[in-house]
C-alpha cells in the first residue's frame, strides 16, 4: 500500500503541530467521469493523516484538525489518459501528492507501507 509521507510539521486548529513524519493514507477518491472536460476529470479524495507510521500499524485514529489542508482534498483535476492507463491506486496517490507539495514544497514523498 502506498501512503505520502510529510517531512515538515503540520499545523493543527488547536495551535499544537504534528512533528515531520506524519502519513497521509486514501480514505476514498471520487472521479466524476461523467463531468470530464477537455481531458480533464474532476475529482475529490478524502484522506486520513497518522502522526507516523507508527501510529497508523499501532490503530491508532486518525489526527483531527488539520490547519494546513482539509484532509477532503476537492477540486482536483485527473487527466483522462492517467486515469485510462494509471492504476487507481497510483491516480490518487499522485493526485494527493501533487496537492500536498503545493503546500509543503519538496517536503512530501510517497512511501510503501
């Protein structure tokens, strides 16, 4: 399973922050292929954050309050030849990616758990 892997600390709502090495999973990922445009298909992933990869092989919940980002990642666009031809898996992986190094620029890598 792949998960992203945040190398910065993470704000939360409570003033309080995660130290580096929290881990962003795939909860669900939407793809609303009957609204794709231009080669373009909107989508929307929701995502759980762990502290580490500890915590998240312990089963421990998922951290609430993020400040940074909302863990439902909205507005995203997939192209069409990705999604004909990248696994599912894959697709969101990169998509959460690409958002999350937006926000934390080459702070981000995507792990094998």
């Amino acid at each position: 399973m792949k998960a992203i892997k945040i190398n910065s600390n993470v704000n939360l709502t409570s003033g309080l922050s995660i130290p580096s090495g929290s881990v962003v999973v795939i909860a669900e990922g939407y793809a609303s292929v009957k609204d794709q445009k231009d080669g373009i298909i909107p989508a929307q992933i929701a995502t759980f954050v762990f502290a580490s990869v500890g915590a998240l092989a312990e089963g421990k919940a998922p951290i609430q309050g993020i400040q940074d980002f909302n863990t439902t990642f909205s507005n995203l666009e997939l192209s069409v030849d990705a999604y004909e031809t990248i696994s599912a898996e894959a697709l969101l992986i990169y998509a959460v990616y690409d958002a999350l190094n937006a926000i934390y620029p080459t702070q981000v890598e995507i792990i094998t758990l």
